[in-house]
C-alpha cells in the first residue's frame, strides 16, 4: 500500500505544481497588466481634477479678473484636496512658470519642471483633453499639469500632484489580491481536483491493494468491483478473468471428484481417494468462490461529504471580514447596550446557537439522517444569508444570523455525524483530518475572497453570493449516499443531562483543561480574529480586503503547523507544554499590539494567535481523556466530551462580547493587549496547575 501511496502522492504533487505554476504565471501576468494601465488611469482621474480648476480660473478670467490677481484659490485647493485625498499638490503657474499659487507639499525639483520647456510648450500646442493626459514624475510625486488657454492668449498652467506611496500602495495592494487570488484558485483547484478524482483514485489504489492482499494470502475468490468508483477497471476485469479461470478449474476438479465418487467401488478410477484428499487440502489452503459485488468500504464514502462540507462553510466564511463593520452601519439605539457591545451581538448570538442547538441536531440527525439534514440546513442558512443582505436594521439582522446558525450548526453536525459512522476506529484520525481539511480549505479561501467581495461589490451582495453558494452545496449534499447514524455516532450526540454538566464543572481536572485552555483559546479567537481585526483595519483607514487577507493568515498558519504537533503530543507533560505554551503564544499575539499599531503588527498578532492554536488543538482534546478518566468511566466518554465541546463553544459566543466591552472602555489596541495577556496568564496557570497535578501523582500513596 505504501508504495501504491506513494504514487499517488507524487501524481498529486505533479498535479499541484502544474496548477500553481498555471496560476502563478497567470496572477504575474495580470499584475504586470494593471501595472501598465494604472498610471493611465490615474493621470485621467487626476486630469479631472485639474479641469475643475481650469474650468473655475477660465470664469474668472472672463468676468474680467486679472490671472495674476486670483482670490480664493487655497480655499478652492482645499475643497480638492477633501474631495481627492490622493491629490498631495496643486499649484498655478504663470506662461513662464512662475508659481502664482500652490497648496501643500511641493515636489523636490517642482520649480524647474514648471520652468522647463516641454511643460511650457503645451501652452502653444492643441489641448489634447483630459482623456489623453500624462504622468510625470518629479521628485516624490506624478504630476499631471494642464494648459489653461483662452481664445486670445495662454494664460499659464495648472499641475496636480500625487504621492508616489498612494500609487505604490495601490500596487501593492492589487499585488495582493493576485497573491489571494492565486492562493484561493489553487485551493479550489486542489478542491475540485479532489472531489472529481482523487478520492476516487485513492479507493481504488486501495481496492487494488486488498485485492494483491488477498491473492498473497491465497484468497482466489473473484469479487465485482463498481466500474463507476475504480480506475482501474482494465486491470481488475483481467484479474477476475485470471481468478475466473482458477475457480472454475478448481470447480471442474471438485465436480469430476463428485462423480466419480457416485459410481461402483470397483469402477472408481484409481487415486480418487487421493484426489479427493488433494482437494480437500487445497480447500483449506485456498478459498475459492465467488463473493459477489464488492460493496464499498465505509471509508470509501468519506470523501463524499468533504466537497458539499467546503462550499457551505464557505458561505459563512466569506463573511468573516465585513460582518463586524456591516452591522455596524445598521446599528440602532437599544437602551442599556453601548454601539461597541450591539456589534458584537449577532457575532456572539451565531455562536451561542451553534454551541447550544449542537446537541439538539445531532439527536434530529438521528431520526432525518445525514443528507436530509444537511440539505434542510443548507436551505435555512441560504435563506438566512439572503435575509441578511436585505437588513434593515441590526434587530433583523440579529433574527437572520440566528437563521444561518441554525443552519451552520444542522449541516456541522450532520457531516460531522457521518465522519464519524464512515470512519473505523483505526482510521479515526485519518477520517477527520479529512473532515477538518473541508473546514481550514474554506476558512483560507472564504475571508479573502469575501473581503475583496465586500470591496469591490458591496456588503449586500456579498451576502447574496453566500447564499447563492449556501443552495449550491445542496446540489454537491445530494449527492451524498442516504444513511442514518450508527450507533457510535449516536453516542456521540446524546444530550447531556444537567447533573452531569454540574458534575464536571466541579470537577477540577476538568475545569483546568476547559476553563483555562479550551474556552480562552476560543474567546481569544472569536474576539480578536472575528470582532476586533475587521474593526480595527476599518479604524486605521485599511478597507476589507485588508482584514480578510490578515484572516486567511491565520487559517494558513493553522493548516501548515496543525498537523505537525500530534506526533509530538505522546507524554502527559508533552501535551500540558503544548496546550500551555500554545496559549502563551497566542496570548502574546495580543501582547505585539504593544509594540505598534500598523498592519505588520496586526498580521504578526494574528499569526502567533494561529500559531499558538495550531500547537495546542490536538493536545487538548486528548487531554480530556488523559486528565478526565475517572469522570469518563463514571459518565461516559460520549458525555463527557459533548460538555467539553459545549463550552468550548460558550467560549466563542463570549469572545465578541469580551472584546465589544473592552473598546467601549479601552479603544481597539488595549482591547488586544488586555485579551492577549489574559490568555497568556491563563496558559501559564495551566502550566504550573498541570505541573502540581503531575507531582502529587507521582508522589506514593
């Protein structure tokens, strides 16, 4: 199998360097596009500009006022300058350059290029119009000069200036959409390669490998394979076709021994006890047969709920960098809650409901099964995605949100469901992988795209697009086999009675690994990633692409050191330095706002947060059931779990309100530092909590 696998890794390796190298000399190619258009484009705005002015100096001049004698004229540059932020000079100069007026900060060089003869000779030449005006660097700027002629003379000119960091900036910013773009398509790319043909390949390497398996153990019995699941169907007709031919010989010598069994002793060939024997032997040796349709492995349908589980959690995602600032442009008075706390509430109320309806949908997944309730889930949130594009207030909205949670939490649990019932126990780890990389593929691709959305089309229509992309999973869901939980999955999702909740809220080793791991690290990432990024980039004058870029940072990191850390996680002490030190990490990601408030520092923040989480997710969950054992032989493995996921989930609905709370009182950059040592402390509690537990173990009894 191994080395089966391994072609198939280095098949898929090939076909992820052609798609990145596809992609990669398209996003090069677009960027050098745009590069040659810009300052075109950017002369023409500019060009505008300065025709506003020319337009107002012409009137003057025509009710008789002297060129030289202009007033009004920085009360008029000010007014271009608040209508056009990028504009960073303007200034009116005479037929022989002499600057009559000027605004703001000048060009090194300014003077001379006013003076020189090729600005000097548009003055004499046919005005070529706006549409055909040209860039010119001097100094630190692009300066856009104009004629201003009259009928009778060339009175003189007009230059609008613009700063070479507004145009590098704008570089740079296109340059990271293609980044983004790029990023995303090869996503996509990999996604769809995935859902077409890998999962596919895969299961019949894998069929093929138990089928030389069985022949090395001499099981000759033939077995139909599904043409429409193998690749491989050329090679598996021929080894039936060989397998045929062994079984019916072995049938043929079984059915001559039959009867030659059935006629008198003394006509009975010679050696036929022999052979029968021989026979016998050979039947205990070998199996032989046929063992009719090969159905498909439960692992084998695996793959069929990662395609419908990325495109809905896409839909969400895209949402991540925007909704913070879209409800805010909806906020209306609710008496005895700040603005800063109301932002937070559909934030805080998606995740409550996801965190309490959880249980609820599992025990109904039970009944409806996985596809229909993943598909009922998917329409509810496509409703509540189309809603929340036509809010008209943040109260509807709050009703709308709570649609997509509903419809979040039924589709999560649903596929999470069916993960678990398609998965053996040996494969458990593997098959999540599966169902986590759904998740962290979309949680790359959704922030980004959404931001740049948002941007460019508007938050409504984002909106709308998620909804579109909500009811497009519903086609990818019907494809999925229709199945009801087993029984392990229905172990999973049994509510949990309220005495066993207070039962391990006053258990100590489990309050330590949930109250100070598990809810921090979620409140540090719904509350700083979720409420105070988007916010934030919004208050330094950053626009949304911006915050959904920091974003997909941190979903990068995660996918890259996630799933580096298990092997590492084999000792108790191992998992405690993890989980600890995870939080450390995180916890200093708040901390850097300290240092500055820029874009590099909130990328670097954001970072260290995924960084932090990525160390700390394993060892977490397994030290529920390393530090938890007496409460799981006493309730449950199932139960006790499901009341770690449930406040694990509490944790994500009160990160938004934490931090909603912490701006009103403190602005955004406190609000970081404060919820990053927080956390910090926390992971150091637990490191020293964690530590007494483990000496007073090793101490005698």
């Amino acid at each position: 199998m191994s080395y089966l696998r391994g072609i198939y890794l280095r098949l898929a390796g090939v076909l992820t360097l052609v798609v990145l190298a596809a992609l990669a000399a398209n996003a090069m190619l677009s960027h050098r596009a745009f590069e040659r258009t810009l300052a075109p484009e950017m002369a023409k705005k500019i060009a505008s500009v300065g025709a506003s002015i020319r337009a107002l100096v012409l009137t003057a001049v025509g009710n008789d006022i002297d060129f030289t004698a202009l007033y009004g004229v920085d009360q008029r540059f000010d007014e271009v300058k608040s209508e056009a932020p990028e504009v960073s000079y303007i200034a009116i100069t005479d037929e022989h350059g002499k600057i009559l007026h000027q605004r703001f900060r000048p060009p090194a060089g300014a003077t001379d290029y006013f003076r020189s003869p090729g600005v000097l000779a548009q003055l004499s030449a046919p005005d070529p119009g706006t549409a055909s005006a040209t860039a010119t660097r001097v100094g630190d700027q692009y300066v856009v000069s104009l004629p201003i002629v009259t009928p009778e003379r060339p009175l003189g000119t007009v230059h609008i200036g613009v700063d070479v960091r507004f145009v590098d900036d704008i570089v740079l910013d296109m340059l990271l959409d293609v980044v983004v773009v790029l990023v995303v398509s090869l996503f996509f790319t990999l996604e769809l390669l995935h859902f077409m043909f890998g999962a596919r390949l895969e299961a019949s390497l894998r069929a093929l490998v138990e089928a030389f398996e069985r022949g090395a153990r001499g099981d000759f019995a033939t077995r139909q394979t599904n043409q429409a699941e193998s690749v491989f169907d050329s090679l598996f007709q021929l080894m039936n076709g060989a397998l045929g031919r062994v079984n019916a010989a072995y049938a043929a010598l079984a059915r001559d021994i039959e009867n030659g069994k059935r006629v008198p002793a003394h006509e009975r060939q010679p050696g036929l006890a022999h052979a029968g024997t021989g026979l016998q032997q050979l039947g205990q040796r070998f199996r032989f047969g046929d063992d009719g349709p090969d159905a498909a492995s439960p692992e084998r349908l695996l793959s069929k709920v990662r395609a419908p589980l990325f495109v809905f959690i896409l839909a969400e995602e895209l949402t991540r960098p925007f909704l913070p600032t879209y409800v805010k442009e909806l906020l209306v008075p609710l008496p005895g809650l700040a603005p800063e706390v109301v932002v937070a509430l559909p934030i805080a109320l998606f995740m409550l409901i996801v965190a309490l309806g959880q249980p609820f949908f599992g025990v109904y997944c039970g009944r409806a099964g996985y596809r229909r309730t993943m598909m009922i889930g998917a329409g509810i949130a496509a409703a509540g995605f189309a809603a929340t594009a036509l809010a008209a207030s943040v109260l509807d909205l709050l009703l709308w949100r709570s649609l997509c949670a509903l419809g979040y939490a039924m589709v999560f649990v649903a596929a999470q469901g069916y993960v678990l019932d398609h998965s053996t126990t040996a494969g458990r780890v593997r098959s999540f992988a599966l169902f986590v990389g759904a998740i962290m593929a979309a949680a790359i691709c959704g922030p980004s795209i959404g931001g740049i959305l948002a941007d460019n089309i508007g938050e409504r229509s984002t909106f709308a697009i998620a909804a579109l992309l909500a009811l497009g999973s519903i086609a990818v869901i019907r494809l999925m086999p229709e199945s009801r939980p087993g029984r392990a999955a229905a172990a999973e999702t049994r509510l949990p009675r309220l005495r066993e909740i207070s039962s391990l809220m006053a258990n100590p080793r489990f309050m330590a690994v949930t109250g100070l791991a598990a809810m921090p690290a979620k409140i540090l990432l719904t509350g700083v990633c979720f409420y105070l990024v988007p916010l934030y980039m919004l208050s330094i004058g950053e626009n949304q692409a911006m915050a959904g870029r920091i974003l997909m940072a941190y979903a990068v990191i995660m996918v890259l050191i996630a799933p580096l850390t298990p092997p590492l996680a084999t000792t108790r002490e191992r998992m405690h330095w993890l989980v600890g030190g995870g939080l450390v990490v995180s916890g200093i990601g708040g901390l850097l706002m300290l240092a500055g408030g820029g874009i590099g520092w909130v990328l670097a923040a954001v970072m260290l947060i995924g960084l932090g989480q990525s160390l700390a997710i394993s060892a977490q969950s397994a030290l529920v059931a390393d530090q938890c054992e007496e409460a799981i032989a006493q309730l449950g493995e199932g139960t006790v779990y499901g009341v770690y996921r449930l406040l694990e989930r509490i944790g994500n609905a009160l990160g938004p309100i934490i931090a909603g709370t912490l701006v009103l009182h403190f602005d955004y950059r406190p609000s970081f530092v404060v919820i990053g040592a927080a956390v910090a402390l926390c992971g150091a509690i637990f490191m020293t909590v964690a530590h007494r537990n483990s000496q007073l173990a090793l101490k005698p009894a």
